[in-house]
C-alpha cells in the first residue's frame, strides 16, 4: 500500500480465512481438525510441520557450513553471497525461506541486513522442477513412461495385491486402483504420505499404511515418474537439464571468477545488477526451494538413484564443488578452506540465469564471458586446463552418491569415487544441457517417445 508518495510502500498485515461450500452451497469457513479457523493451509502448501523440518534442515546446514566447516560467516551483514531461488509454487518459496532463517537465524545478521534477494521465474520459464505443463515434449515423453508403467503394472499381481487391500474406499467410477486411476496411484502414494507426516486426526484408515502395499506403491511411483531419466537422453535434456547445466555453469563460473556463478543476479542495488552489496565477487553458497520430483529427477539423470525410494519430505541434495590443496591429495581437511583461495568455493546450489537489466559499471558486474556454457569437447586445452584440480561430490540427504560415469581412472579423486572431476561431471552433465531449452520442448513432437536403445545416465 502506499500513501501520496508512489515511491515508497507500507505494507498491510492481514489474516486469512478458507471458504468453501456448506450445506445447499451456503459459504461456510474451513476448520482444521481441533476447531482452527485461522492460519488454515490450503491444498499444497507447506504446514506447521513442514515449516518445523525446513527449519531443522538450515539449522543442520548452518551446523555443516558453518560451526564445523568454518565454510561460511557465523554473521552476515548482507546474503549477496548466497544465491537463492524458488519455484512458483508457494510451499517452495516457504520452505526455501524457513531455510534460510534456519541456517541465519535473526541474530546472526546485522542490524542494517537488506531484505536477501530471492530469485524466482514465469511458469513458462521454470526449469526448477521436470516442467511438464510449459514443456510440450517432455509432456509427451512423460505421459508415453507413464502408460508403459500403467501397462506393465495395471494387472499385476501387486496391483490385485493394493486392490484387495484398499480398493472399497475409491470412488465409484473408478473402483479399481491403478497407475492411471482416478485418484492416480502417484496421488494416492502423496496422500498417505503427507498423512503419515501429520497428526492422528490426517490418518487414513490403517489398510493403507500396510508396509507390503506401501512398498508396491513406492517402486511403481518411481518406475513412473523416473525411469524416463534413467533410460533417455532427451528426456532428461528437456526434463531436468536445464537446471542441471544452470548449476554446473554456475561452478565454472566460480572457478574462472567471472560473474558466471550467479552473483549479477543476487547483487547490486535497487533496479541495477553487480557485485554484492558488502562488495561480494563471488557466490559462495546457493539453496533454492525445489520438489521431491526435483531431487529424483536430478539424481535418476546422473544415475545415482537407483534402488532408492519415493524422496521424503523435507529431502535436500548437495552439490559441492571443492578445490585440491597443492600440497595434498585430497581436498582440505575441513573440506572447504577457512579462507579460501580464488576459485576455492564449495557450492550446493540450484540455479538459474535471469534475463538482463542495467547494472552500475563493468567493474561491479564482472563480464559473463567464459567457458561455464560451453561444452568440455569445444574447448581448447588451455580452458580445460582451467577445470583441472577441482571436484563435485552430490549428498543426497546427507548421503554421499557416485556417479557411475566417475568411477573410470582418471575421472575421481585418487582414492574415493565419489568425488568427480568437474572435466568428467561437466562432460556428463554437458550431454544433457539443452542449448536452447524452449526449443527442445517445441521439438520432435512428431517422433517415438522411446529411444531406439537404453541411453544409460551417468556417463
């Protein structure tokens, strides 16, 4: 709101109350389950105790990064060097900011900490999460893997198995449970879930939560939802890799010490893009708020997910970039150097460019120029020498994963898998960039949506 001046703005607190039908189609107000009538939770997003556990996950980050790494400042007076993002949906963004609060909490910022900048996309733009309303081909790839499964699956005896057990409770029209009945299989999966995730007073009845059915449930909801990624190149590079070649641009970007990491985005002043606004040249740390497709979607790609289950709520992965020691053959023992050097960085972040906009002077916005969005077999031995001495290692919930496509000699850390070379995870990763990720989705819309063979991920 604002007054005569449309300069400056007050804001308006408010609360918010749910109507829905009653009775003869009266409006009434929502309650929860004890009587609340305020502070109701609609479909989808986040809940107190979603709040509660992305709370507790930046309190472990801040005790990872901060308290034991030593990674980053106990106090901050501003977050230009943390690169944050979040999809449209709402529950991302409030999970993203319980985060942040988590991780710095309010005395851990200055008195004069500016409002942290939080980068977000349109809908039609959105590469955060496997993009199947704005993406025509991935949607086509993603409902042909979806019946393949509910082909396989619809008659199976595991299916009669869920049938027996839960059948009496679906709708009429649509009494017999499948992969693509109404509720789908993947909704009745999310239901039991959430459920589970809450109070007694959410429960469904107990047949549901047999563990036999749930674990039915789980692997059919994966093979659904995922194996595209496992088994097709576009369907990855339309999926999810546009994100995916965001976050390792941005690492390049980090080593070369180009603006390419993300900070124009995050810095500068009201309306201009630059450096950080404590004179940050750098992102040290990135976290956007994402979805459990996200997570999946993302470690399917690099083929370092399989036998996992359905990703829990409140999952996070890590993507870390860390710098050899001249003097060991490991990186820091610390993992991540007290004062690091330039280009030393270690990062866990989802991100993305945002378009163009003015910004103060060249010397504020380092120049995006480089080799951060270029593929490794373009370059000439001088720019892949830059790569040299760095590596990725991916946590999954704390969990370290492998790339199958590391472990060869030469593409890993001597003595432990895990930790890629960035030239190996960039030359994965870079199969499945798309260059122009519009375009891929407007494409071979007239062509089979399976590959002629298994194009395996990872490698």
């Amino acid at each position: 709101m604002t007054k005569k001046d449309w300069s400056s703005w007050d804001k308006l607190d408010w609360r918010r109350r749910l109507e829905t039908f009653g009775e003869d189609d009266e409006p009434i107000i929502a309650s929860g389950p004890n009587g609340e009538i305020d502070g109701v939770c609609q479909l989808g997003e986040l809940t107190d105790k979603g709040r509660e556990t992305t709370l507790a996950l930046g309190q472990r980050l801040r005790y990872l990064y901060v308290d034991q790494l030593g990674f980053m400042p106990k106090i901050i007076r501003d977050a230009d060097m943390i690169y944050l993002r979040a999809t449209p949906m709402a529950r991302a963004l409030e999970s993203l900011q319980e985060s942040f609060v988590g991780m710095y909490p309010l005395d851990t910022r200055t008195g004069s900490f500016p409002p942290p900048t939080i980068i977000t996309r349109a809908p039609a733009d959105e590469t955060l999460f496997p993009n199947e309303s704005n993406c025509r081909r991935f949607s086509q790839l993603s409902q042909a893997f979806g019946q393949r499964t509910a082909d396989r699956c619809n008659k199976s005896t595991e299916m009669d198995y869920l049938n027996n057990l839960i059948s009496k409770w679906m709708p009429e029209n649509s009494k017999r449970v499948a992969v693509d009945s109404h509720p789908r299989l993947s909704g009745i999966m999310d239901t039991i879930n959430s459920t589970l995730a809450h109070g007694p007073e959410t429960r469904l009845p107990a047949a549901f939560y047999d563990s036999k059915g749930r674990e039915i449930i789980d692997k059919i909801g994966v093979e659904e939802w995922f194996s595209g990624f496992r088994e097709s190149n576009e369907y990855r590079t339309v999926g999810i890799g546009g994100l995916v070649g965001d976050v390792v641009s941005r690492m390049v970007g980090n080593v070369e010490g180009n603006g390419n990491d993300g900070i124009r985005e995050v810095g500068g002043e009201v309306n201009e893009l630059g450096k950080g606004r404590g004179g940050e040249k750098k992102i040290k740390f990135g976290m956007s708020g994402c979805h459990d497709t996200t997570l999946a979607a993302i470690l399917s790609s690099l083929g370092a997910f399989e036998g996992e289950r359905w990703p829990p709520y409140t999952s996070h992965i890590a993507v870390e970039l860390f710098r050899k020691t001249p003097s060991t053959n490991a990186p820091s023992s610390n993992e991540a150097s007290r004062t690091p050097p330039p280009g030393s960085e270690r990062q866990s972040f989802w991100s993305s460019l945002f378009g163009t906009a003015k910004r103060k002077a060249a010397s504020e916005a380092p120049s995006p120029q480089g080799i951060a969005r270029q593929k490794v077999d373009t370059l000439s031995t001088t720019d892949k020498t830059k790569l040299d001495g760095y590596y990725v290692r991916v946590r999954y919930n704390d969990r370290v994963m492998t790339v199958p496509g590391c472990k060869a000699a030469g593409k890993h850390l001597d003595g432990d898998e895990s930790f890629c070379t960035l030239e190996a995870f960039k030359r994965i990763t870079d199969k499945f960039t798309p260059r122009n990720w519009k375009q891929a989705c407007a494409s071979n819309l007239d062509q089979p949506a399976f590959p002629a063979k298994i194009e395996e991920a990872g490698y």
